[in-house]
C-alpha cells in the first residue's frame, strides 16, 4: 500500500509540462473484437515509454469513468510526445495503424480522443494522499506558507519555466 503524506504537498517542477490526456469511448460493447486491441496496445506503450528515461513521458494515471478509460500523462515536452507519436519503430504507429483497420469494420463502434495541453504553470495540492498524479511525475514538495493557498501556487507556479 502507498504510503500516506499526511502533511499538505505540492508539487514542484522546472522546464516545459504537457498534459496529454488520452481516452477509448466504447459506443458498441459487444464489439469486443474492435475495442480490446485498442484497449491492449495502451500498457504496451506506456512499458516502452516509462522504461526508456528518455523518452519524456514522466508520469501517467490511469481513470474509469462512464464514457471509458482515460489516461493522463505527464510529459517533458511536446516534441517529445510528437516524436514518439510519429516513431515508426515504436509501439504506438502500428497501434495506431491497426486501430484505423479495425474500427472501418463498423464504423463508430469504438472513439479514440486525445486532448494536449502545455502548461506555463500549474497548480497541484495533496492532502492526506500518497504521492501521485503531478507530483509523483515531477516532484512532491511541503506546501510552505508562501504557496498557501491555490491563488499563490498558480500566481507564483510551482512549475517554472527553466
């Protein structure tokens, strides 16, 4: 079990932050044969990436919700989440190019979205939470009293431009 940081924590981080946040809606459950390729080839890329510290993705986090799974990663920066997307030999291209075969079977069985976001700064606050999220993919922090509250963490950003 994770351990518990009972104490208020932030998160800390110098440099480009992208949020990329990708996610699978399942309009058609019982095409399983069209969605649980799509929905397998994901931890297939995330062992690649997160074995490889330089491949700029420094942390994810998996959700469930009504609509399907989504992830939200944290990257080091956009030219490096294009370069894997377009990395001929890494998992995610022909994932991709299988995915595009399948889904033209039946059409709208299965959506794919993806939405990316550089962040200038962020703001984070854990309370009696083990280290996750924005803070295990950059650093965890005390919040101090200078980043009280949210005002002063985002004013001040506990992200900073390198």
């Amino acid at each position: 079990m994770p351990k518990i940081q009972p104490k208020r924590m932030t998160h800390e981080h110098d440099g480009e932050l992208v949020v990329f946040l990708i996610g699978m809606r399942v309009n058609r459950p019982w095409r399983v044969d069209l969605w649980w390729p799509a929905f397998m080839a994901m931890p297939k890329m995330l062992r690649e990436l997160l074995s490889d510290p330089d491949s700029g993705l420094k942390g994810v986090r998996f959700t469930l919700g009504a609509g399907g799974p989504t992830l939200v990663q944290y990257w080091t920066s956009l030219e490096k989440l294009y370069a894997y997307a377009s990395d001929r030999s890494a998992e995610h291209r022909p994932a991709w190019a299988a995915f595009n075969r399948q889904v033209r079977k039946a059409p709208g069985a299965v959506g794919i979205w993806h939405e990316t976001f550089v962040t200038e700064r962020a703001e984070s606050m854990y309370v009696g939470m083990p280290v996750e999220g924005l803070a295990a993919a950059t650093r965890s922090i005390e919040v101090t009293s200078r980043h009280d509250t949210a005002r002063d963490r985002a004013r001040d950003g506990a992200t900073r431009a390198a």
